[in-house]
C-alpha cells in the first residue's frame, strides 16, 4: 500500500516569529491597513500565535500517537465507529478554513486502540493545509499501517470557505469524501453497514 508522504520539516528552514510577524505586517500594508496604528500593533503577534495553532499538525507525528495500543480484545473482531470528530483545517489554495465532521471506523486483527487517539490522528492531519482527499487518505492509510488493522474506513463532510465565502459563493454547500481499505473496501456488506452507521 503506498502511504501519502508527510513533508520533511527537517529539510525547510526555519522561519523565526520575528520573521513571521514582520511578514504579517507587509500583509497588513498590502491590504490597504497602517500596521502601526494602536489596534494593529499587537496583531502580527497575535496572528503568528494563531498559525502555530492552526497548523500545529506540522509538529506531531500520527505514528507516535497510534504507538499505544492494547492487546486484551477477548476477540472482538467488530468494526469500531467514531462519528462526529469535529474537523477544522485549510485549504492550501487559498488558505481558507475548512470545517466539517469526520467518521471513522476500524476492525481490529489483533489490537485495539484507546478512542481519543483516533480522535488525535484526526485532528494531527487536519491542523496542515490540505485538500479534504488527502486528508481522508492520510488518516485512513495512517491508522491501517499502525493498527495493522482489517480494514479502515474514513468519511469526511466539510464545508469550504473557500467557495462558502469567495469564488462562486455557494454557503451550503459542502463536501463528502470517503476512502475505504482492507476489508471495508473489499466487502460491499461491510461498507454499506458502516454508511448506514454513520448516517444515522
């Protein structure tokens, strides 16, 4: 199975918050806005704060966070479902947000994780910029190789300000990608059973 490749933040440079900040404030001129005015002064340092929230993802590794898991199944071999993982990420095309809901469900082979980690994968990938598919695909083929699950399935429904808010202006639309592996894509009964899950 050939997994999306995360990028090497070993190989970028290191860009300071000074640099950051200062690059918000030419931003600021090029809107049209004096960045030295009273209610602009502290903003380039509020929105380097905020970045390194939104895109803390670059910083965590999905890998480290799956490492735990418990062998004491008894076994179950069910699918387990999480539903309703809130998604906040970019777009990289515009950088605008992206806000949704994520589902996701695995059957176990032999181990099991605790649920607030599928939660956390959820939320590591999300925190880049990204386009939903891949986003979709990364969780997924993240959570099959450390689980070495029998199969994964992941569902993403989102909402993009980037045609929410600019371009054609759509506000309700949204978007829904799914990828499936493993048993979850091989058996039509086993995928139909999980939609009707997460539909519901």
């Amino acid at each position: 199975m050939k997994l999306v490749k995360e990028t090497d933040s070993q190989q970028i440079k290191k860009v300071s918050d000074q640099e950051a900040e200062e690059a918000f404030r030419t931003i600021l001129t090029w809107m049209g806005e004096d960045p030295a005015r009273e209610g602009l002064l502290e903003t380039p340092k509020r929105v380097t704060k905020a970045f390194k929230e939104y895109f803390a993802g670059y910083a965590e590794d999905a890998n480290k966070i799956l490492e735990k898991t418990f062998g004491d199944v008894e076994g179950y071999d069910d699918m387990v479902v999480e539903k309703n993982i809130s998604v906040t990420s970019h777009c990289e095309h515009h950088m605008a947000p992206i806000v949704g809901t994520a589902h996701v469900a695995y059957i176990p082979k032999q181990r099991v994780v605790g649920l607030s980690k599928l939660a956390r994968v959820v939320e590591v990938f999300s925190k880049r910029l990204q386009t939903q598919e891949r986003l979709t695909m990364q969780i997924a083929q993240s959570l099959m190789t450390a689980l070495d699950a029998k199969g994964v399935a992941v569902t993403i429904d989102a909402a993009h300000q980037c045609m929410t808010m600019r371009g054609i202006k759509k506000e309700h639309a949204t978007t829904v990608t799914n990828y499936f592996l493993g048993q979850f894509k091989e058996d039509l009964s086993i995928q139909n059973r999980y939609l009707r899950f997460i539909s519901k």
